[in-house]
C-alpha cells in the first residue's frame, strides 16, 4: 500500500513538472501532439500543456546567419568567378516553419541555400565584374527582395539580410584576368608616357621660342646701346682732336699699339727708326716728336 502511494505521488509529480515549461525572451513554441500542431504560436513566458502527451517545440526567433561556399558564377562581360554569400534570417511563423523543416534548422538552409543561388547567379550575370567588385550592397538588396516572399511562404521565415561575402577568381581565370589587367596597365603607362612627351615637347618648343624671342629682344637692346656708346665716343674723340690735334694723334697711335699687342703674343720686325719705336722710346722724345 505505501509503495502504491508512493508511485501515485511520484506519478503525480512527473505530471506537473512535465506540465510546465518557459519560453524565453527571443524564443516562440509550439505545443505539438502526437507530431501534429496542436497549438498556435507561443510567446515568451509561463505556459501549461498536458503532461505526457503534448510535447513543446521551443525555436529561437532571433537573427540567424547561414554562410554559403564559394560557388562558379558567371559575370555578364564573361568572367568567371567564385561568389561565396551569406543570408541572416529569423522564423516569424513558427507553424510554417515546423511544417517545412520538421523543426530542423539544416533542413532550412538546404531549403533556402539554393534559392539565393539561383537569384545571386541572375543578379551576377547581369553585372560586370568591376560592378560586382565595386558593388556597395545594392545586389544584396535586390537579392532580399526577390527571395523573401518565397522563403516567407515556403519556409516561414523572414530574410533580413543577403550579403555577398568574397569575389575570387578560379585557378584557370585568375591567370587569365592577371594578364587582362597586366596588358590594360600596359596600355595605359604608354598612353601617359605619349601624353607627357607630347607635353614635355610643347613645353620645351614655348622656351625655345621665348627663349629665343627674349635674345633677340637682348640682341636688339645691345645693339641700340652699342650705337649709342659708339655715337658718344665718336663726339668724345672729335672732341679731344678739335683740341689738340697732335695728342690725340699720339693716343690714337697709342691705342692701334695695345689693341695690336694687348694678348702678348704678336711677333713684329721693325726698322729702328720706326715711329713706333720713337713712341715706345724714352718720353722725352716722345714728346719732343
């Protein structure tokens, strides 16, 4: 008899405990029975089933992320490339959700994966590849856009996010779009190189010219002065030989000698009674003479 109340008691204790379960913050459940839905949506907090026959099937509805592997993609002016993504997504109907996937989150992303693939491989085609290089998320938007609504119905849940996480190139068109990009460096370093010898020879062709302009001006200005200093040593002289004819004979005389002898190197014979040797003489008799 006490062994039989004890069981009754024991019995009745399971019953509670299993009776009662919490659902958290950022969680929703579902009472199910006998594998069927027997519940709508559950929202964080206290709630009761019926021991040992109701079961609660308790999801996490906050963000999940779910990466994707590198896959060959194709760009729209023919490249090759290995597109790798990731999706963040949250159940918002958990019966839908239970209904899909039995609950089980791997069955969700085998579900959803190639959705996203099959509208990333779109979206890709129809872009280049410096657009997918330089893209600042707007694929990822279009990408949201078309995949929700389906992923909404099929799956219950919610897509907050698609990204695409890193652009590579296959082995055999990496070294391909290497030397694409080696050959338009190429192209443009000539293209700058023609540029600036075309400048340099502009530039060089206006100092020429402004150089030689600027010598001439020179050349002209010497000249006027050079007429000017002569036209003055020219009255200067008149002026000094109206005064005394006979030294300004002697320093003419003088002046032929030191343009003739000045570099030390000329070389003359002369009788004695040459009039340049007098002059050279004693000047005494030069200026007797």
């Amino acid at each position: 008899m006490k062994t039989l109340g004890a069981a009754v008691v024991l019995l009745l204790a399971l019953a509670a405990a299993d009776s009662l379960f919490v659902v958290r913050e950022g969680h929703a459940a579902l009472l199910l029975q006998f594998g069927r839905i027997d519940s709508v949506a559950l929202t964080p907090g206290l709630h009761f089933k019926l021991p040992f026959v109701q079961r609660a099937d308790i999801y996490d509805t906050r963000a999940i992320v779910t990466e994707s592997e590198p896959d060959r993609y194709q760009t729209s002016d023919g490249n090759a490339v290995l597109v790798g993504f990731y999706v963040r997504w949250r159940i918002v109907d958990p019966q839908a959700y239970y209904r899909a996937t039995s609950g089980e989150e791997l069955q969700a992303t085998q579900v959803m994966t190639p959705l996203v693939r099959d509208a990333l491989r779109s979206q890709v085609l129809s872009h280049t590849l410096s657009e997918l290089i330089g893209d600042n998320g707007a694929i990822g938007t279009r990408l949201r856009t078309l995949i929700d609504p389906e992923t909404r119905q099929r799956l219950g849940v919610q897509i907050l996010d698609v990204g695409i996480e890193r652009v590579e190139f296959p082995d055999e068109a990496a070294d391909a779009a290497y030397k694409r990009m080696q050959a338009s460096a190429k192209a443009d370093a000539t293209a700058l190189r023609t540029e600036g010898a075309d400048k340099a020879a502009a530039v060089r062709a206006a100092g020429e010219q402004q150089a030689q302009s600027v010598l001439a001006q020179a050349q002209q200005d010497a000249a006027v002065v050079r007429g000017e200093g002569d036209a003055q040593a020219a009255k200067i002289y008149a002026g000094a030989s109206a005064k005394d004819p006979q030294f300004f004979q002697y320093w003419s005389a003088l002046q032929t000698y030191r343009d003739t002898f000045g570099d030390g190197h000329a070389v003359i014979v002369l009788d004695q009674n040459s009039p340049l040797l007098r002059d050279m003489g004693e000047p005494s008799q030069a200026k007797a003479h």
